[in-house]
C-alpha cells in the first residue's frame, strides 16, 4: 500500500500519535467479554479484526484469496498472529489496506454503521495488549559497532572488536520461552557470579541487573530445513518490527559467558512491544546503512537502503518517582548489519526459520554520550553512576523501577510510532 502522508481517517487522530492511517499494526487484543482477537491501532482505538470478519467486512477479500476465505473469520480469533503470518504476504498486504480502506475519511462502509463502530472499534485504553506472537525461536544479535566498540573496550582495552565482528552478524540463540509481554513485571533474577575481589563464585541475586535497547524483526515465512534466503529477498520473509527489552544480569552474564556465550544471564526475560509494525509502513523513512569495511562476503553484500531512520528512547521511572526520566536516545540507522543481512546470514547453513520467530538487533547505540543503549555502557560498567532528578543515583537497576522504551520515525509531518514496551523489576523470589 503506498504511503501517502495526507491521507486521512474519520477517526480523529492527533499529530503526535504514534498510529495514523499509514501505520495501523497489527497486535493482539483482550477483553474480559472477548479473549483474544486480532486487531489493528488507529488513533486512541484498536480494530477488532474478528468482529470485522463477523460483519463481513473481508468478504470481497475471501474471493480473491481462497486460503483468508477458508480461515475466516476464527484466524483473527487467537492468541498471536502466527495463524495469519502462515496464510502468506499477499494476505497480511491485503488484510492491511483492507482495513486503511474501512478507515479512510471519505469510506461510509464502517464510519456510518452505528453496529459496526460499536462491535470493531475498541478504546485501546480499555483493551489487554498481549505478546503479539508465539515464537518458536528468538535470536539476539550483537549488530551496532558502538555498542559492540564500547562493551568490548570495557573488558578487552585497546582491543574491543573480536577479529570475526566486521565480517558477519554476530549473534547468540536466546530462550524463546521467556519472551513476555509489555507491561509483564519481571523478577530479578538469581544466579551464579564472582563478586569484586573473590576467588570463588556465589549464588544470589544478581547485582547487575540492566536494560538492553533492541529492535526486533518477526519472521513472517519460514524456511524449510537445509534451505538459504538470498539477500535480495531476505525482506519479503519480515512481516514488521516492535521494540525488544533484553533485560541482562551483567555480573551472571560476566561469570558464566566464556566460552560457550550468553546462558543465564539473559534467559529470565525479555520485554516486547504489543504492536508489529509492517515494513511497508516503515517505507518512507529507509535510509543507507553505514559504510561496512572490509566489504562483507559476497553473500553480504548488499547495496540501497536497508536501513530504517528510526528514533528510540529509553526512560526510567523509580517506584516514587513521579514522572519518568529519559536515559538516552539513538537511532537504528546506526546499526552496522541491516535486518536483511542478520536474517541472510542466520539462515546461511540452512538452518529452519519458523513464522513468528523473533529476531533482536542487540543494543542500539550511537556515538553521543547520551545514545548508549545499556547500563552497562550508559555507567561504565556502574563505575560512573547515572544522578536521577530526585537525586538518587543508578548503577544498576533497583527493584521497584520501571524501563520504559519507545520509538517512532517521523518525517515531513509523518509520524510512524511503534508504541512502548515497558517492564518493572519486582524483587528476587525467597
């Protein structure tokens, strides 16, 4: 669907809100009187894509795609939109500007029926946000130079990039598992670390516990086992991006790493936003990633803008504090490996990609002081605590506190938002 910035909805939507006509994700919604439906956001309300269905509104759409027709109307009756990622491109494309066209100011179909706005359009206050889908797998990559540049300089001086990182999308299998919704409270987590000075290892309560800044693709078709995704097709297999928490217990992560990589440290949980929100509504803000030196292998190579001009911010909100306080803001234009090349590169060895499987960026770091994505780099690894407006200071992640996270991309008047994901620490379990 081409994106035009004037294009217009009869439902009054403000300039600054993250989802006009040209956005409309796709996310799961809840209701004690409903359970799951499939919805799209717009303004301040969420489509109900089922109640849609009931109504007949995608009826022209079931001729035309017999595979929608066959699963109409219960695929938007589920708990993730997997069910609706596997009926294929053509009808998550076709789905979208069918509701764009049931949204358009000058449409009467659904603005004048007193039963249809009453049955499909919910305040999106008063509506559930669940994890949008039920991935089979996740998989973080490690794909920002700064980030990369200025972790590594904390344990390895003088010698941050390991010799491999220029040369592919570096990246670790995460746990699937503990991927949770926005808003899901998470419990510090207990492990195994070496506190400053020891000799021996202890278990307890990590001391480190941190946020990770992320951005993260979901894999909309997958790939049969032993098969290869060449570059140039690697975007028509993500169906959209939301934003991704990883949160991380440092001192877990720093004992037990070597040499087999992340384990514990970064399997208690991971926050994601409620809302998808597709490549083509992403479209007018692609720009050129950085200049890759060494040019990658040729399988890499890629050319064009594969990147996306998106802005992301991350605040913090102490249990007393009042208001939240932002602790930085970056961009994903600053990531080195574009999606393409990270979901490419992932299924190299023919390893199987499965719908709605996630993929992460890593942290999300630029050059400026405040655009670093993490504790870790945002304190310098706790030695330089960060002094919050009621004087308090962090190193570390405090029970009680809330990360915020949230992201738009805005350009000549457009405004593509993809919502907030949020998450509070609850103490360690007893």
């Amino acid at each position: 669907m081409p994106i035009d910035p004037a294009l217009r909805s009869w439902i009054d939507i403000k300039p600054a809100d993250d989802f006009p006509l040209q956005n409309l994700p796709f996310g799961i919604i809840s209701t004690p009187d409903t359970g799951p439906r499939v919805a799209v956001a717009i303004g301040g309300y969420a489509l109900d894509l089922y109640a849609c269905a009931q109504l007949g509104y995608f009826d022209a759409l079931a001729d035309d795609l017999p595979t929608l027709g066959a699963a109409l109307p219960r695929v938007f009756r589920r708990r993730s939109l997997n069910a609706l990622l596997k009926l294929g491109r053509p009808v998550w494309l076709a789905v979208r500007e069918r509701c764009a066209e049931l949204l358009r100011y000058d449409n009467p179909a659904l603005r004048d029926s007193e039963l249809g706005v009453r049955a499909c359009l919910l305040r999106r206050s008063e509506v559930e946000l669940l994890r949008p889908v039920k991935p089979t797998n996740y998989t973080d990559f490690y794909s920002s130079l700064e980030h990369a540049t200025n972790a590594g300089s904390l344990f390895r001086p003088g010698n941050p990039l390991l010799p491999n990182w220029r040369h592919l999308p570096v990246a670790y299998h995460g746990r699937a598992s503990s991927v949770v919704a926005s808003g899901t409270p998470v419990r510090r987590p207990q492990g195994q670390y070496l506190p400053a000075g020891a000799t021996a290892p202890t278990f307890g309560p990590t001391q480190m516990l941190d946020f990770e800044l992320e951005m993260a693709f979901v894999v909309g078709q997958g790939t049969a086992l032993g098969s290869t995704v060449p570059l140039g097709q690697a975007e028509s297999y993500i169906f959209g991006l939301l934003l991704f928490n990883d949160w991380s217990a440092r001192d877990i992560q720093s004992w037990e790493y070597q040499p087999l990589g992340p384990f514990l440290g970064k399997s208690f949980a991971s926050s994601v936003s409620g809302w998808v929100v597709t490549l083509d509504a992403l479209e007018p803000f692609r720009v050129p990633g950085p200049a890759q030196e060494p040019a990658p292998l040729p399988y890499l190579q890629a050319s064009g803008a594969h990147h996306f001009d998106i802005t992301l911010e991350v605040l913090l909100q102490p249990a007393e504090a009042p208001e939240p306080t932002l602790l930085c803001r970056t961009n994903t234009q600053h990531l080195y490996w574009s999606m393409a090349q990270q979901l490419t590169h992932h299924a190299s060895n023919g390893c199987p990609l499965a719908v709605g499987d996630l993929c992460a960026s890593g942290t999300i770091s630029g050059a400026a002081p405040d655009a670093l994505g993490c504790l870790l780099e945002l304190t310098r690894r706790g030695q330089q605590p960060l002094t919050l407006p009621d004087g308090s200071s962090r190193a570390w992640l405090a029970d009680g506190d809330t990360v915020i996270m949230r992201g738009y991309a805005a350009r000549e008047g457009l405004r593509i938002g993809l919502g907030e994901v949020r998450g509070t620490v609850l103490p360690a379990a007893e």
